[in-house]
C-alpha cells in the first residue's frame, strides 16, 4: 500500500507519520509539507491512501484531495484537521472519513476499515503485479521499467503459470508460438532469462525467480497479484476484473472464460 500523508504543520506531521506506521509498519510512507510536492509525488506513484490536512499554506486541502482523485481515482481520501466546519465539504468528494487532530493509532485503523477503494495489505511485499488489464509490475509503488518487450512478456507468462516450473521448450512455443524452436531462439531466451535476474537483482528481489535444471518459475509468495486474490475473494481484486486478462498478450486470451466462470 502507497500512503501519502500531507500537512503543513510540520509536528502534527510527525504525529500523524508515526500513528500511520504504527498500523500499516510495513505501507510506502511519504510525508508531505507542501501540497504541490505531494502532487508531484502522485504523478509518479500511484497514491492509494492520502491522509490530509485541510487549512494549508498554497493549497487547500480539499483541493488537494480533488487533483489526486483526478490523477488517481481510486485514491482514498483521509482528511486529519482541527476545524470540524469542513466535514460537509470533504464528503462531496467521496471522502473515505474526516478526522480531528491530533491523529491517533485508533483513529488511522477506523479509516482503514472504511477505504471506499480498498487495496490489499500484505507485510514485507514490495512487489504488486497486475494482471487484470495490461500486464504491469510495480515495486514500492513505481512502474517496473523493462529493457525488453520480451523480458516482459517472459515475466507475464511465468506469473500466470502460477509458480509453475516452466521449461524452455515451453516457454519458446508460447513466447515464439509463430516460429520454429532453434540454437537462435534458445540463446535469445538465455538472454532474456539474464536480462530479467539482472532486473530483479537491482531491486533486490532475485528471489522472486527460481531456476532449476532448464526450468524457471515464480516464486508467488514473494509478492501480490489481483489475478491470485480474485480467487480467494478478496475484494480490491475481485472488483478490479473488467474483463481483460493481460490484454496484450494473445496466449492470454483464453484465461478471461475462465475468470469469468469463477465470478
């Protein structure tokens, strides 16, 4: 979980920073003075939690919390103020709740028991991957950047295998499903196989991959996916089908029948 928390008062920052990690020790914490830092911020991280002061310097709070919906509108609005006399204002925007300060560890777990788009918190994983849609990873809330398209769909594939031990010969045929396995074709997977270890090893998180014996799979408990908890129920996942599957992938086509046969 991203959470932002933004006030301008630099001490009743501090007491929401620390009520905020004392429940979720283990979210992506940034804390905020000014609002348009936050806003930057947004722009490259997709904010899932923002707690908020209202009455600030350059920017009002609520809108605030109105850019960050327009940048992301599952975001859940938090707002952490002394002055009351906005609580009708901040519930047009959808708001998740209203608090008064100062912001306490009892305070922080109501407002996560009331997100209006709940997000899955899961301790130690810093990797999100998202199946439903286009195929997406992300680490500590930012994009994963591949080098290659390839390298990319390598990962896709090996993630809907489910942490299956895929071999090369069945990865080639999926991957290069229009051409003939050869010496070129194995190399290129080598490289690929490289490409990715090398990825992962920058972000510190090589264990995400076991190879054995010309086999290669995920390791699923290292991080979190909405096409793995879409059939345990959890909510955040269930509501984030729509109806594509890796859409960018043809060899993944097949999969949305049987999604759809589980709802």
């Amino acid at each position: 979980m991203n959470v932002i928390a933004v006030d301008d008062e630099k001490f009743a920052l501090e007491i929401s920073e620390q009520a905020i990690k004392n429940v979720l020790p283990d979210c992506t914490l940034s804390c905020f003075t000014s609002p348009s830092k936050s806003l930057a911020y947004a722009e490259k991280n997709q904010v899932d939690l923002a707690f908020l002061d209202i009455e600030m310097g350059g920017m009002n709070g609520i809108v605030l919390a109105k850019e960050l919906k327009e940048i992301y509108g599952k975001t859940n609005i938090v707002f952490v103020t002394g002055y009351s006399e906005y609580a009708l204002d901040s519930y047009t925007l959808d708001t998740t709740d209203y608090l008064l300060k100062p912001l306490s560890k009892e305070l922080v777990i109501r407002a996560i028991e009331r997100l209006h788009s709940p997000v899955e918190i899961q301790a130690g994983k810093r990797v999100r991957v998202q199946a439903f849609g286009n195929f997406e990873v992300f680490v500590d809330g930012k994009p994963l950047l591949f080098t290659y398209a390839k390298t990319k769909e390598l990962l896709a594939y090996l993630v809907h295998r489910k942490g299956a031990m895929c071999s090369n010969d069945e990865i080639i045929a999926v991957l290069w499903e229009d051409r003939t396995e050869t010496l070129s074709l194995k190399s290129h997977l080598r490289n690929l196989v490289s490409d990715l270890m090398q990825m992962l090893k920058a972000e510190g998180l090589e264990d995400m991959i076991l190879k054995k014996h010309g086999h290669i799979s995920v390791v699923t408990d290292k991080f979190m996916c909405d096409y793995y908890d879409f059939f345990k129920c959890v909510p955040y996942a269930v509501k984030s089908y729509t109806g594509e599957y890796m859409a960018q992938y043809g060899w993944a086509e097949f999969i949305n029948a049987y999604i759809e046969s589980a709802k």
